[in-house]
C-alpha cells in the first residue's frame, strides 16, 4: 500500500494510506433509509444506530451513530440564507469560527463549515444545500473523538461529501 505524509491546518500530522482520502471506497456501504438522501459509511448498516425524529413542523431529523462519528441529517423547509445568518450569529456568539466556505458542486451551492462543539470539544463537519426551492439539507459530522487521528478526520469528510454523490 502506497503511503503519503500529511500535515493539515490543524497542525495534525502524519502518515495516510492514499486509499484513504479523496474518494468513497468501493468497500463502503450505501445507506438509504433517509428518504431522498443517500449517504456512504465504512461499515456495514447494522453496526449503526439510527433514529428518526420530526423535530418541528419545518425539521426531520435522522441520525446515524457508531462509536467514531454521529452523523445528523436535516431536511428543512425554509431559508438557507436565514440559516445561515443565524448559524453565523450563533457562533460569533458562543466564540466559533462564523466562516462558511461556499462552493459549487454540479451546479449546485453548496456551504461547508467546521469547528468544534462547544458543549463537549469534539470536532465536527457540516454541508448545506439547497434541495429544492424553500427546502434544504443539513449533514453534520461529528467525531467522538476529542483529539482525532488524520485518519478518523478524513473518514469524517469523506461520509460528509458522500451525501453530493
């Protein structure tokens, strides 16, 4: 196996096996029991819980979980624009990095952030598209681990960026 050194802005560093990063592995498992949304994990479906929740009205909410990552989805019915005004807000307020960093994936805006949890120090990742017109996607990644490996970090994207395929 070819093996690469990384370092990353984190101040993480290390050694990686190339098949790790930048692409879904042919051996990961696609999961669909949230409607309309598919997302990739490492491990089979049953080593994962899940739980279906309807939030409010506008909000449901699905999670996935293991003992490495809690994976949040929320399909939303409202402004992205207003989400991301208040989710700015938020984190200027209790101290978090507000900068979002916006893309395009196939046409598509796409906003990505990454900070930590401000209630238990873990790590976590977050997409937000637009599904359609008033309605949106939130995917949150969060590492159970507070000082995570470059590996655990990695998979943690590459299940995040797994729900744009």
């Amino acid at each position: 196996m070819k093996r690469i050194n990384i370092n990353t802005q984190d101040g993480l560093h290390g050694w990686i096996d190339v098949n790790d990063i930048s692409f879904v592995s042919y051996k990961w498992y696609k999961f669909v029991d949230v409607p309309d949304v598919a997302i990739f994990l490492p491990r089979e479906k049953k080593e994962y819980g899940f739980i279906k929740n309807d939030r409010k009205k506008k909000i449901q909410e699905y999670k996935i979980y293991d003992k490495y990552h809690f994976i949040f989805i929320y399909k939303c019915i409202g402004s992205i624009d207003q989400f991301l005004k208040n989710y700015k807000k938020e984190m200027m307020q209790t101290g978090g990095d507000p900068n979002v960093i916006k893309f395009n994936y196939h046409d598509r805006e796409v906003y990505y952030h990454s900070s930590k949890l401000i209630m238990n120090g873990t790590k976590y990742h977050m997409l937000l598209f637009e599904t359609s017109k008033n309605n949106y996607l939130e995917v949150m990644v969060d590492i159970n681990n507070r000082n995570p490996s470059i590996s655990e970090d990695i998979i943690a994207k590459k299940i995040l960026f797994s729900v744009l395929k």
